[in-house]
C-alpha cells in the first residue's frame, strides 16, 4: 500500500531521501517527505511555512495535539512535522490534518471579523436612526 502513495524517492546525501508522495496538500503541490537514514520522517517545515501566514496566531501546543493523534510531533524551534516511527501513512494523515486544523480556524477567523464588522454596522445604522 505504502508504493502507492510514493511516486518519486530521490537521495539528497548519503544520511537521507526526499520522498514525494502521490498525495497532495492544501495548495495541490505533492507532498515532499524527509527521510533520514534512521527512518524518521519530516516535513522540513514546509506545512508551517505554508499556513502561518493564513492565522493571526499558531499555536504549538495545539499543533502537537492534531499530531499526536497520528504519533507524529511538532518541532517548534525547526517548524517540523515529524514522524519517529517512519510510518508514511501516518505522517500523511498528519500533515493533512494540521492543514485541514489551521485551515478552519483561518475560516474561522475570517467569518469572525467578518461578521464583526457586520454587527459594528448594523448597531451604527441603528444608532443613527435614533
């Protein structure tokens, strides 16, 4: 099964591998994968470097709660995913639900604003009114 999401494993040095997976993230760019040579898998940050931007806050600890459900972690002093255990699928998973995590609360975030603005508008049109 694991073949099947990996369609490209190419060395970088003689200590690891970038692997690209025939899945894609949030942004529809193949998920990339580093392996080093004890098995453990990362992100290099890029899910990181991708989503921080989107929130007004990340917050690591909540970060490391979606990850754990997979047995990955998240490295906040490298802004990586990891996988200890190697387990591709896992770590998949993973990095979809953190995109998926961080993505709703952004939307969040939008609509709240959003409606924020709305309500602002609505009680001065009111007031005026008056």
């Amino acid at each position: 099964m694991e073949t099947e999401l990996i369609s490209n494993v190419m060395p970088i040095d003689n200590d690891s591998v970038v692997i690209t997976a025939t899945a894609v993230d949030c942004l529809h760019d193949s998920i990339e994968i580093f392996k080093n040579k004890d098995g453990v898998l990362s992100d290099d940050g890029y899910t990181f470097n991708n989503l921080v931007d989107l929130v007004d806050f990340w917050d690591n600890d909540e970060i490391e709660r979606v990850c754990s459900r997979y047995g990955c972690t998240f490295n906040g002093d490298t802004s990586e995913l990891i996988c200890e255990s190697g387990n591709i699928v896992y770590f998949i998973q993973c990095l979809t639900a953190v995109e998926a995590h961080v993505l709703a609360l952004a939307t969040t975030q939008l609509f709240s604003s959003v409606f924020d603005k709305l309500f602002a508008l609505i009680d001065k049109t009111d007031n005026s009114e008056k």
